[in-house]
C-alpha cells in the first residue's frame, strides 16, 4: 500500500481558500432577487408567445 503523507491536505486547501478569496473580490455579483426576477420574466414572456403564437399541430 501506498504510505500517506501527512500535512499534505491543510497546504492543498490552504491554497483553494486563497484562490477563493481572491476570486470573491473580483467577481461579479448578481443578487438573488435579480435571478427570481429575470426567472418570472422569461416564463411570462414565453407564456405571452404562446398564447399569442399557439402551435399548430402539422
């Protein structure tokens, strides 16, 4: 069997949680209630097509 190294684990994810607060700062930020609302606006408008343009069966 292969012999673990000890310690090795904590430097791994020493260097992820940097990565993700260095990422955090720079990223783009969307607020939940935009998502939802971008959500309720899409079904609407597929909703409003389809009653408008029904499909008709071929």
């Amino acid at each position: 069997m292969a012999k673990e190294k000890k310690g090795e684990g904590f430097h791994s994810a020493a260097g992820l949680i940097r990565y993700f607060d260095a990422e955090e700062k720079t990223s783009l930020k969307i607020p939940p209630w935009f998502v939802a609302a971008m959500s309720i606006a899409t079904i609407v408008i597929v909703a409003a097509v389809h009653i408008i343009w029904p499909l008709t069966p071929t």
